[in-house]
C-alpha cells in the first residue's frame, strides 16, 4: 500500500478514533497493536529462497526510503 492510499482509506474515518493494526496469526488467532508512529528508514528489500519478503536495513546510500508504521503491543 502507497502513503496516499493509506491516507485516503483514513481520511475518511472519524479522525478522534484511535488506530490499532491487526494480524490475524493462523495459529494463535488475531493480535492487536496499537500504532505509536510513523518514520522513513532506508531499506534493501528481496525474497528468501522460500518467497518471503526481506527488509534489511541499510544507510541511505545503499537502500530505498520506505515508510514505516511504529506498533506496540502493549498498551
């Protein structure tokens, strides 16, 4: 998903809600975060053999900027 799409779908929700990500594990059922930020790193991304994605952290000279979403767990 592009910034400006996650930004659209949100512009259209009540802006005083709070915002929580969920991650619907196969094995243990859903695990909900709450979202404490948002930040750019500099990333290398590729596969493993398997087909999984990858994301290396790198200096900005060496990866793409990407954004990221700052969950925790507890809260």
């Amino acid at each position: 998903m592009k910034v400006k799409d996650l930004i659209d779908r949100l512009s259209k929700l009540d802006p005083q809600l709070d915002l929580y990500v969920v991650h619907d594990d196969i094995d243990h059922g859903p695990k909900v975060f709450y979202v404490d930020g948002v930040d750019t790193h500099h990333v290398e991304t590729s596969r493993s053999d398997d087909g999984l994605h990858q994301v290396k952290f790198v200096t900005p000279s060496e990866g793409r900027k990407m954004a990221f979403i700052d969950v925790v767990d507890q809260f």
